[in-house]
C-alpha cells in the first residue's frame, strides 16, 4: 500500500497540504500533488513529492494527475470564505469541471478509490435560520436548497460521485467538511475563513496598538471549526470505509462567532472594542456539524477543542504577520 501512488489534488492549498504531509508521515512513498498555482505559492510543498501545476479544470490535465494513480483525493476547488463565495459564484460552480473530469480521469485509469471534498454548504438554508441549530444531519441537504453558486456545485458533484459509483463500480466516498482551521492555510487576501480573519485582525491590532475589530455581521451567527489535525483523520477514515453516502466531517462544538472572538482575545492577552458591519457577507444565521452517524459509523468524531486548535492557529498566524512585517515572502 505505501509504494501505491496517491494523487493529492488541491496540493497547494490548505487542507490538501495538510493531506500531502499527513501521508508523508505514514510512509507513503509515491506522492503526486498537484494545484494550478505555481509552486512557489503552496503553503507546504515538498521536494521527495511529485509536484505538478495544471489547471484541473480542463480534462487532459486530470488524465495527467490520475494515470497511474492508486488513490485520488481530490481537494482542489476555487473555494473561500463566506466574503468570497457570496461575490464569485460562477467561479465556484466551475469548479464542477475538476471534480467532473477528475472522476473520468480515475475512471479511465482505473483509480481504485476515491475521494470527494464536499461542504455543510450543501445543506437546506431553511434549516439553519436559526442561531440554536440542533445539528445537520446527512437528511438535511434534501430537499435541495444549497448555499448558491458553491453550496449548489458541491451538491452536484456529490451525486456525480455517486452515480459513478453506482454506474461503473467506482469506489467513490464524500465527506462533508464543516469550517475547518489550522495553520498553513489561507488568512488574508480575501479567500480566508473567520477564524483566521480573527486572529490576523486580532494579531494586526494588537501590534498597531489599536484594539479594534470589524465584525461581519451581529456577532450571534454560529458556526463549528473542525481542527486540521481532525480533519485529516477523518478524511482518511472515510475513504477507506464502506460509508456508501455523504458523511458529515465537523465539530460539533458550535460557538457563536462573538464566542470565537472572545476566544481569540483570550489567547491574545486582549479585550477589543467590537464594531458590526452589518452588510458584510454573513451566510446563515447557525450551523453546526450533527455526529450521530460518524459516531456510529467510525466510532470517532472531531475532537480537538477550539480553544487547543486556535492556539497552535493565532500561533502560526502571528508569525505569518511578523515575517510579511519585516519584508520576508509569505505565502498568505
Ligand atoms: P484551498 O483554497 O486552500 O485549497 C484548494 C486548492 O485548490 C487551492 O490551492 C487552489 O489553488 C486549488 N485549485 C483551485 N482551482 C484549481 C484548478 N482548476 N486546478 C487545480 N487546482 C485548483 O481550500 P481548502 O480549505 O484546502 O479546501 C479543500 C477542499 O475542501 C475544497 O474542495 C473545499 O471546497 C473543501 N471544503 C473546505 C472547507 C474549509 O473550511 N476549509 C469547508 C468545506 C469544504
């Protein structure tokens, strides 16, 4: 198994760098990640890894990422937080073009297991008007009415994985991440999530001596994070279960983002005057990860407590700012 070639998609980015490393640790010993940034732009890139930038929207490059591969994890999509997908909804659909011919992609050479990165995005927004979210389950995604533009690609994709797997015996699994956080992933320009945005707003205050934040929204929306570590796991697990349908991956340890900010202040020695923009992109008003299934299925959840994650994240975060402070490259 460890001399089987694994494609890691999306390698450039986030969790796919995390994903990358992970197998690394494990032994793998014929990695191929592949991101249509170029190198110099991945948060983790590694020389014993076969690194390729190819843009997987179109067909004969998902021929190149797949052939040969064992495995497929395939995490690349044009993805951001709410402040970029709420702005960029065709790009987010497009990326209906990686996962589509990244399946025609294993299909043809005979990839025996995949995987399929899908969101809590896909869920019914009916069901999350409420801050007091009891928890989504798998059922919740139907009937359909998905966040707009990504929320509507990833259901897509998911039944495409699906039917692939029904029409042509593909071994396909699809996990639906809830907000996942760590270090080594997006926290400025624009595409990053609200726990990094709080801790580089926090981090930047802090050293500008200004102890002020922009919220986006009222502060009451709530939402759970799913430490990287967790994330990780979880995914691997998943693809080398039997889980036929979606699964959710995600804590369910749900705090309001007013919450998160405390915790992040707390982790920072400060207390900051709170000012609410009120028409900032805020999604829905609570969400958060229901593991009744994981739990029976896997005999685990996502575990790691917000507060251990956001330490080890502001950590790496304030040394981010420190580094473009002084001039040094960083990758943001
Ligand atoms: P990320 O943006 O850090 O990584 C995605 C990578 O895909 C990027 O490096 C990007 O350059 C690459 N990519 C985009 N278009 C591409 C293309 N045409 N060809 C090749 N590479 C391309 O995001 P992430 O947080 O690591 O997310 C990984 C996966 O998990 C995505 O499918 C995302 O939708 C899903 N997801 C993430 C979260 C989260 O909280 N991070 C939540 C739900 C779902």
């Amino acid at each position: 198994m460890k001399d089987d070639l694994v494609v890691v998609t999306g390698g450039g980015g986030f969790i796919a760098g995390h994903m990358v490393a992970d197998l690394r640790r494990q032994g793998y010993k014929r990695i191929r990640a592949v991101d249509i940034k170029p190198l110099e732009d991945w948060y983790q890139p590694f020389e014993d890894v076969e690194n390729l930038s190819l843009d997987l929207d179109l067909r004969e490059n998902c021929d190149t990422a797949a052939a040969g591969a064992r495995q497929v994890y395939n995490l690349a999509a044009n993805m951001g937080g709410m402040g970029f997908i709420e702005h960029n909804k065709a790009l987010c659909m497009l990326s209906v073009l990686i996962n589509t011919h990244m399946l025609q992609a294993a299909r043809k050479f005979g990839v025996e297991r995949y995987f399929y990165s899908s969101s809590a995005c896909v869920y019914n927004g009916d069901k999350q008007r409420d801050a007091a979210n009891p928890g989504l389950k798998e059922e919740d995604a139907y009937p359909a009415l998905a966040e707009d533009g990504y929320g509507w690609e990833k259901l897509f994709s998911e039944r495409m994985c699906r039917h692939f797997r029904e029409d042509y015996g593909m071994w396909t699994r699809v996990a639906r991440f809830h907000n996942v956080y760590g270090p080594n992933g997006t926290w400025d320009g624009g595409r990053e999530k609200a726990p990094a945005a709080i801790c580089r707003k926090i981090i930047q205050a802090k050293l500008a001596g200004n102890l002020e934040i922009v919220i986006w929204g009222s502060g009451n929306q709530t939402r759970s994070f799913m430490y990287i570590d967790d994330s990780v796991k979880g995914i691997q697990m998943i693809m080398n279960s039997g889980i036929l349908e979606p699964l959710n991956l995600g804590s369910s340890e749900m705090v309001s983002i007013n919450q998160l900010v405390d915790i992040v202040e707390d982790i920072a020695g400060v207390k900051m005057k709170r000012i609410y923009d009120l028409d900032a992109p805020k999604g829905v008003m609570g969400r958060n990860s229901e593991n009744t299934l994981i739990r029976k299925y896997l005999g685990w959840e996502p575990d790691t407590t917000l507060r251990a994650g956001l330490e080890k994240t502001y950590a790496w975060i304030y040394d981010q700012v420190l580094a473009r402070n002084a001039g040094r490259r960083v990758v943001e």
